[in-house]
C-alpha cells in the first residue's frame, strides 16, 4: 500500500469514527430527551431495549437499564456479524455500539415534559437523521442492520418481514404498558424515522432515465465510466420541431447515482434533452453494489 492509499484509508476510517459519533449522539438524543420522557418507543434493537427496561421498572425487583440492553441485545448480533460479514464491518459496529451505550448512559433523560406528539417526530427525526447519514456513510447501526445482511448473504436478498415483526412487537409493548394513544405515537415515530433514512440513504431507490442526444457515443462512454449501467439504445429518433435526427438512450440508475449521472451528462452532452422519473418496479438484471 503506497502513501495515498493509506492516506485515503486513513481518511476514511476517520470519516466512519465522525459519523459513528454523530449517530450516537443523535440515538442518545432521541431516546432520552424525547422517546422516554415522552413513553415512546423507537424501532428496531433500541425499542426493544425501551420495552424490557420498561418491563424491569414495573414487575423486576430492579430496573434494567436501555443502555445496557442496547449493548446486551447488539452483543449477540455483533459476534454474529463477526463470524458471518466480516472483521472491519464488526470492528466499525463496535464502536457505533459503545459509542451509543456511552452517551446514551452519561445523557440523563431530561425532565421536561413535551407534548407526545412532539417527542414522536422529534424522536423519529433524530434517529433517523443519525441512522441515515450512518448507512449513507457505509456504516452499520447494529442491531437488525446485522440479521438483514447476514440473511442476504445467505438467501440473496434482505427480508422486511424481520423489521416488521420487530416494530409490530414495539408497538404492541407500548399499547399494553401505556395505552393504545402511546402506541399510536410510537408508529408516528417509528414512520418518522423510516422517512428520514429513506430521504437520507438513497442508495435503493431506483429512477428510470431516457435521453434524447445528438452525441450517443459520448454520452454513453461517459456514463460508462462513470458508472456500471447497461444502456439500451433507440436510433433514428426524430425531433417534431426541427426534424433532426436524434438517439434516445435508456437506462435505469439509482438515486444515489444521480449527481454522478448529471456530472457525466454535463461533460458529454449538456444539451442533452433528459427525463428522470422513479421506477416503481425493476425485473430482470439491475447491478446493485452490495457495501458489505
């Protein structure tokens, strides 16, 4: 590895430390100046903590609490994530994992009493936010982010119904232990949160592009080398106002290709007539990276 490479690495890995910080920060946030003053719940391995610690304080002899469980559910999935993903994903998870049990611990919840619906959007938002920049940073939260790529390796594709049963389970946790309005609130946070991230990691949310050029061969070597995207080509297209003859381009790219793509249109044909709209459904082959 010569000095740029391991100047680019080095920068990377503090790159993934920053955001590793900034998502503990922003689940400690979440959990104790919102979802706990306000009896809300999150989704995933952190309101399930919530829910068991909440079970301790009212049927335990002593109270368990959420940044332990946090550490204590993640630990198993973690040695998982160590045998079946690999070494670097475990290590960044790690420090993702303590840096949350950390300040989540040092953060006392607040005392100051918010109004539920505030506490449920503010606490989505946050968690969201951290969550989101944490995936679009290639870095993993822990907890079922582990499950999902674990059973993708395996079987080839992520199971939703995992997330699902998860989340059904904090919402039922929250209607019996503080009411069915609690729980109500816990999926307005929980549909929050999912918004964020998906605002923010955008890597899975397809667009269908067709381009009307006058340079085909441009265009498509630069968004080839840009770019790992099959093109299908349409020739002797006509334009109604001038009648000049025209090559539409097709091609499917993700959202997070898009400043890529506009970049490569830009250097190769900025006069280009393009129309973006997102792809509901994509059958047959679409080249998806896998981060891990």
């Amino acid at each position: 590895m010569n000095e740029i490479e391991k100047i680019i690495k080095r920068h990377q890995n503090l790159t993934k430390l920053s955001f590793a910080l900034i998502y503990a920060l922003c689940v400690s946030v979440a959990v104790n100046v919102f979802w706990t003053p306000g009896k809300i719940y999150g989704s995933g391995v952190t309101g399930l903590a919530q829910l068991v610690s909440t079970i301790s304080q009212r049927w335990l002899p002593w109270t368990i609490s959420v940044p332990f469980l946090y550490a204590a559910f993640n630990l198993p999935l973690l040695i998982l994530s160590w045998k079946k993903i690999g070494h670097d994903f475990t290590v960044y998870t790690i420090v993702a994992v303590i840096f949350s049990t950390a300040l989540m611990h040092i953060m006392p919840p607040i005392q100051v009493k918010f109004d539920p619906i505030i506490c449920a959007v503010f606490g989505g938002l946050f968690n969201g936010v951290g969550t989101g920049l944490a995936l679009k940073n290639e870095l993993s939260t822990g907890g079922l982010d582990i499950i999902s790529i674990v059973l993708r390796k395996k079987i080839g594709k992520s199971v939703g119904s995992i997330n699902i049963a998860f989340n059904i389970l904090v919402v039922l946790g929250a209607g019996c232990l503080f009411g069915w309005v609690q729980a109500l609130y816990t999926i307005l946070s929980i549909f929050v949160n999912g918004r964020v991230i998906d605002s923010l990691y955008t890597r899975n949310q397809k667009l269908q592009v067709i381009i009307v050029t006058s340079h085909p061969d441009k265009v498509i070597q630069k968004i080839q080398d840009e770019m790992r995207r099959g093109i299908t080509i349409i020739h002797d297209v006509e334009g109604a106002y001038q009648h000049s003859s025209k090559t539409m381009l097709f091609t499917v790219i993700s959202q997070y290709e898009l400043p890529l793509f506009r970049l490569a249109l830009h250097c190769s044909d900025p006069y280009a007539f393009v129309s973006i709209t997102e792809a509901k459904l994509i059958m047959g082959r679409f080249y998806q990276e896998h981060i891990y």
